[in-house]
C-alpha cells in the first residue's frame, strides 16, 4: 500500500527540510509533544524512506541524531502535484472539439501502457500475465490482488488509484481498463469500482476464445 502522510507528519517533514536538519528535542518544541510520540513518528517515516539519520558531534555534550529529508521525503512534499493532474484532466476532457479530444485520451492511455507493456508479454497464459502484472504494480506502489475465480481471471486495486480523477468524470476508468486490455492482450471489463460506492476496483480478464473453425 502507498504510504501517506497526515498533517503532523507533513509539518514534520516541511519543518525539517526548512532547517536543513532537525534534531528529537527541537521536534518536541515544534509539536508540543513527548520524546516517545516523536520517536514513533520519526521511526514510521524512517521506515517509509521518507528521512534518514546521521550522527553530528557537538561541541559540548554527547552527539545527537539529525533527521534529514530523503529524495522520496522531498518528493512526498510536493504531492500539491494531484491538484496540477486534477486541472490538466479537466482541460483534456473539457476539449471541445471530440477527434482531438479523443486523440489525447488515446497518448495518455498509451503512455500509461508503455510503462507495463512488456509484462508478461511472453507468457501464454493469461492468469500468470495478469499475477506478473500484479506483481509489477505493486512494486510501483500499486495496492493490487490477482486470483482467479469462478472461472475469471481478476485484477483487484484495493483503493482507486485516482479518486479525485474518477470523481471528476468516469473517463479516467476507461483509460485504466483499456491500458490494462493494451498490457495484457486480453479483453477486460469491470467488476467493481470505487467510483460506484464499492470497496474496491475490480477487473475481470478474459481468456482468449479459441477461433471457430
């Protein structure tokens, strides 16, 4: 599951990177809060690889730990980018003209494709492409599950990966339908969405039917 963060981590984070460095006991000055509650914080975003830690000597005293902000650290404070990815959407899909509006769909649609477009491009079997897809996503930060049931071959996000997206307008669900048909050569439909009230987005894969002779 990706990580977020809430408002105390955030002002952590943006407190840390303003000072090049912060220190446990000039994080409790910030929040008003003890040691421990600090120490559990620091430790969650450590872990998620959003800080790190360095040793300092001092000219007096024992030396202390620094907390400073990793690439990802700087990248999780830059995510106003959903609000900038809200406004693009809105623009492409408020195109009024219905062939060039198409034809930017299509780019994106295709641009989301290239990035999986060789999973499990050389498997034959369409359940072990779409576990090899799967397993693709979530090393990208994906909440995915793959199984198969009652005969269907399914694809389960557990949380929409666009919800301010999908709320917009339900294009951005088609878009992620057709990339998932583009990647792995397969028709697929919708099980579940999120957009719809359910828990999570769900998509059946189809097997290839043989040809009729």
């Amino acid at each position: 599951m990706q990580f977020s963060i809430d408002p105390r981590d955030r002002e952590i984070l943006e407190f840390i990177h303003r000072c090049s460095g912060a220190d446990i006991p000039e994080l409790c000055d910030l929040l008003g809060v003890t040691r421990t509650a600090i120490r559990q914080r620091l430790a969650r975003l450590e872990s998620a690889g959003l800080l790190f830690s360095d040793l300092q000597s001092q000219t007096r005293g024992r030396p202390r730990h620094c907390y400073h902000l990793s690439p990802e650290g700087l990248h999780a404070l830059g995510e106003n980018y959903r609000e900038l990815a809200i406004v693009l959407w809105k623009t492409i899909i408020g195109v009024e003209d219905s062939e060039l509006r198409s034809r930017l769909i299509s780019q994106v649609q295709d641009a989301f494709a290239k990035r999986y477009q060789q999973s499990g491009k050389e498997e034959s079997n369409v359940d072990d492409r779409v576990r090899r897809l799967a397993s693709e996503l979530k090393a990208s930060g994906f909440s995915v599950e793959a199984e198969r049931s009652g005969g269907l071959h399914i694809l389960r996000e557990t949380f929409c990966p666009f919800p301010m997206l999908a709320e917009i307008d339900e294009t951005i669900c088609q878009v992620e339908r057709q990339v998932l048909e583009q990647v792995l050569g397969s028709p697929v439909e919708f099980g579940n969405r999120c957009r719809d009230g359910h828990s999570c987005c769900e998509f059946h894969v189809k097997s290839e039917e043989p040809a009729s002779g």
